[in-house]
C-alpha cells in the first residue's frame, strides 16, 4: 500500500463502478530495452471482480517511448 498519495495514484486499488460494483484495479509498470533499440516503458492495467480477484475483465497494455513519456 502508498501512503501519502491520493488513491487514484495508489497502483493497486479498489473502485466502485458507474453499476455500483467494486472493482480492483492493477497497475503495472515495466522498462524494456528491445534488441537494437532504446528503452522503452510497458504499462498495463488490469480490471478484476474485487471480490473475486481470480476474475479478470480486463487487461490492457500499452508502449510508450522516452519521447512520449
């Protein structure tokens, strides 16, 4: 858990649906260095059931370049 930062900041966290459902959200972030090429950043982000964590709705990710963050 973080503390001293806002929730919404918090990589790992409980949220309530617009359907009123928790829901867990996971952040990851990882650096990678393709062969030949410059580093770059993976993030992904994965919605699960709170209550059932094992349920997974979602998981997205998406490359960034050091020139677009």
């Amino acid at each position: 858990m973080c503390s001293g930062v806002p929730n919404e900041c918090n990589p790992s966290r409980t949220a309530t649906g617009a359907d009123k459902r928790q829901y867990r959200i996971d952040t990851y972030i990882l650096a990678q260095t393709p062969t030949g090429g410059r580093a770059v950043k993976v993030v992904t982000v994965v919605i699960r059931d709170a209550q059932t964590l094992a349920r997974t709705y979602v998981r997205q990710a998406s490359t960034f370049d050091q020139s677009t963050g």
